[in-house]
C-alpha cells in the first residue's frame, strides 16, 4: 500500500546565535527517514530536545527543512512554493499540548471551530454553522456550548476544541503534539478514545508525539524512538519494547513505571 506520507533523509538545522553567521548549528533532524500507512498511527517517542515537535512543524509545512523530501499526495511538498502550500497545509493539521495558547479567547466555540472554513471561504454561512455544530457534537460538547468561549471550558473541553478545529478542513494527517499530556488520567483515556473514533469515522492518520510509552503502545500500530534528531530505532509496539534494542529506548523503557505491563504487551515487565 503507498504510503500516505514518507520522509526521507529529512534534515532540520538551526543556529543557536543571534545573527545569521554566529553561533553553532543545531541538528533538530538528521537523516530522518519514515513513513505512515494511509488509516495507521505512528507514535514518535523521544526524549525532550530529540526533534519531535521540529519533525512535527515539518511536517505539518510551518518550518522549512533544510534538505531531505516529504511526499505527501504524490508531490515532495518540501519543495513546493508558499502559494502551492497553501493547498497542502489544511490536508496535515497540528493539535499542541495547550489548547489555550492557540485558541482565540475572544472567539465562541463555534467560531473557533469554523474559523478556517471561513477564511477559505468554502461553504455558505448556514452550511458552515451546521458543519461546525455537527463538528462540536462529534468531538462530545454539546449545542449548548456552541456559544461559550474557550475561557469557559476545562482542559480536556479545550482540547476536544482543539480536535474539532483541527478536523474542520477534513485532513488527512492529524498531528497530536503531546495533546495529551497536559490531562490528568481519566480526561486522556477518555480523549484518546474520542480520537480512535475519529480516525475510523474520517479516515484519519495519526502522528502521535507523546513521552508516554505506554500511550504509544496503547494507541500506536507502530513506535519511533528519536534521540537526537534521528529516528534510532521503529517497530510494532510489542517488539520494541518487548526487546528493545538502541540504548534511547532501554531508557524510555526503563523510565516508565509498571504501566506498560497493565497493557499487556507480551515480554515487557
Ligand atoms: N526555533 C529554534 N531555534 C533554534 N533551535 C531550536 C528551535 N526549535 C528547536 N530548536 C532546537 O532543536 C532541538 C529539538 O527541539 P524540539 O523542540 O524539536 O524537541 P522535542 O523533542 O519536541 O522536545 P520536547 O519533548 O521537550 O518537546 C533542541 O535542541 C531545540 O533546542
Ligand atoms: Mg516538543
């Protein structure tokens, strides 16, 4: 089956300095290669400064790699023109660990999540409205809630806000930044669930950054350790961490507590 998105040798290098000439490279990716079958999740686990949110602006076409190919849609978007990509960003959308930061208080719900819609001027207003409330009840809040603004909702409200958006423009890619993360525990179940409902219902693919391990077993097909700014090691959950083989993911695996074995994964203990 062709891949919905693969990278190949994709690097990403800034510079730590001031100016353009001072201070030392940063090598954010370096050779990075992977790819994700069209309808799958790929967890990509890594400590914090590995790359992942740099693979994750790549990809989502906010940050300009260095060198390297992303094919997406048949076409290496990498080296496509600001015009060109204007085509191609609503297709991978980016949901960030705090909704708060990019969603605008001033906005109704409804507003937020029919924003982009508007700003490509696709549907009429009616069609947009029922769009954008069909949107809200999907991801669980309610009609009633359509007119509150972000400020009125709790984290995980936001973050179910966040999807909703996410989702308005119908893309292919969803790109969950630690999405999770800021939740407690029975908020991220219950939005990890709502998330797998929706990969089935719109045909989604999921690139799923997360420090949680057992998270990434749970809700992956497949798991990518990067350590510093290379994917190291990717393969089914149960593999990796059952018998683990690059020293980056014994440590991701040595730091996690029991949980990983709650989940059943065969040989982890
Ligand atoms: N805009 C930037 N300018 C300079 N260096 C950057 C920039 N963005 C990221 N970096 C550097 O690139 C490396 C990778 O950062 P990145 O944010 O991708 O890591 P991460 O794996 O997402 O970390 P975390 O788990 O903490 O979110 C780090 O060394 C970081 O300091
Ligand atoms: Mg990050």
């Amino acid at each position: 089956m062709q891949p919905l998105i693969q990278v190949e040798s994709l690097r990403k290098h800034y510079r730590d300095g001031k100016g353009l000439d001072s201070g030392h490279v940063v090598p954010a990716l370096d050779e990075v290669s992977f790819a994700i079958a069209p309808g799958s999740t790929l967890a990509l686990v890594g400590e914090s400064g590995s790359g992942k949110s740099t693979l994750a602006l790549c990809l989502a076409c906010l940050e300009r790699p260095t060198s390297g190919r992303i094919w997406f849609g048949g076409r290496n978007i990498a080296a496509l023109c600001e015009k060109q990509l204007r085509a191609v960003r609503p297709q991978i959308q980016l949901v960030f660990q705090d909704p708060a930061s990019s969603l605008n208080p001033r906005f109704t719900a409804l507003e937020i999540v029919t924003e982009p819609l508007v700003l490509q001027r696709i549907w009429k207003r009616r069609q947009t409205r029922e769009w954008g409330v069909a949107l809200l009840e999907r991801v669980g809040l309610s009609m009633e809630m359509a007119g509150r603004r972000v400020g009125e909702f709790s984290g995980g409200q936001r973050q179910r806000l966040a999807i909703a958006r996410a989702l308005s423009l119908e893309p292919k890619l969803l790109i969950l930044d630690e999405a999770l993360s800021a939740l407690d525990c029975s908020v991220q179940a219950k939005i990890a669930n709502l998330l797998l409902e929706l990969q089935s219902s719109f045909a989604l693919t999921y690139l799923f950054i997360t420090h949680d391990l057992a998270m990434a077993a749970h809700f992956a097909d497949e798991i990518a350790v990067m350590d510093r700014g290379r994917i190291v090691e990717q393969g089914i959950p149960e593999k990796l961490l059952g018998s683990p083989q690059h020293e980056a993911t014994r440590c991701l695996v040595a730091a996690t507590p029991g949980s990983i074995v709650t989940l059943n994964i065969p040989g982890v203990c």
